[in-house]
C-alpha cells in the first residue's frame, strides 16, 4: 500500500489507461513501429507466460527462442533522448 498523496507526487498522470492513452501514441510517434509494439506487448508476454516446452532429456526447460537483435542504432537513439522527448506527459 502507497501512503496517501505519494502516488499523486510521483507519477501524477497515472490512470490504467496511461500506457494506451500517452505512452504508446508517443511511441509511435517516435518512430517505434506497430510491430515492435506488437513483439513488446504480444509476443513477448505470450512467450514469457506460455507453459515450457518439455525437453528431449526430461522435465528441463527448452532452450529459449533466439530474440531478434535491435538493430544498435534503434538502441542507441533511444537511450539517448529522454521520455520527456518522446512526448510524453
């Protein structure tokens, strides 16, 4: 539980429709594209929360997919300019 008046203080425009409302046009406007929201927000989760597949040598976990690399010029750009220059409120 978050003391009275800490929330408002920290992140003031927090509502649960943030992400949606802000954060994701503000991306998308920052150049990520639909697909990229689509690996963050679908396929990721969907990978990460789906049972493991059982191995050839027992109860062991597979070994995990091979995640598509970013391209570093991507990263680089985006962890260059803070979120206050992507839009967001």
């Amino acid at each position: 539980m978050v003391p009275p008046g800490v929330r408002e203080q920290i992140a003031p425009n927090w509502h649960y429709m943030h992400l949606h409302d802000h954060v994701l046009p503000a991306l998308l406007q920052a150049g990520v594209t639909q697909a990229q929201l689509d690996t963050m927000l679908v396929d990721n989760p969907r990978r990460h929360f789906s049972p493991a597949k059982p191995s050839r040598h027992g109860t062991r976990r597979s070994r995990p997919e091979r995640v598509q690399a970013v391209p570093s010029d991507l990263v680089a750009e985006a962890t260059d300019r803070p979120l206050a220059s992507v839009g967001l409120p």
